[in-house]
C-alpha cells in the first residue's frame, strides 16, 4: 500500500491513475536523497514522449508519495545501469 502526502505539480496536473500505474510497473527505480526514491517511466502523452517521476518514501510501511511530477528531461533524469 502506498500513501499520496501531496502532489507538487509545476505546469500540468498529472492523473492520479497514472502515478498509480506508474507506482504498480515503472520502467526504473533510482536511489535519491536519503530514504527517497524515484519511480519513473516514460509515457506517451498527446504525442509527446514525458518521464514521469513518483518521488516516494518506501522507509515508511505504508510507503508514502512525496511528489510526482512528468518533464520532457528525460536524459536528465533517466539513471544509467
């Protein structure tokens, strides 16, 4: 079970059904700051490819949503293996 604390959307509101899909399979797990990790993948969004990026707490029980955000920066965010 993963809790949503809040949603920081700076331009458009991203669709809680997509966070969530995201959340269930996303295409990559990268470490952050501290306990934080970003669920992210790519998504095709009005014929635009974006990365969607569900910043999460999972040192919690249940794991908790700090932010989620999409960026057309893909290349910046995307870890390398």
């Amino acid at each position: 079970m993963i809790l949503f604390r809040k949603f920081s959307f700076a331009f458009e509101v991203v669709e809680v059904y997509i966070v969530a899909r995201n959340l269930l399979r996303p295409g990559q797990i990268v470490s952050g700051r501290g306990h934080l990790k970003a669920y992210q993948s790519t998504c095709d969004i009005g014929g635009k490819m974006f990365l969607l990026r569900a910043i999460v707490d999972d040192s919690m029980d249940p794991a908790v949503v700090v932010t989620a955000y999409r960026t057309t920066r893909i290349e910046k965010y995307w870890g390398k293996p």
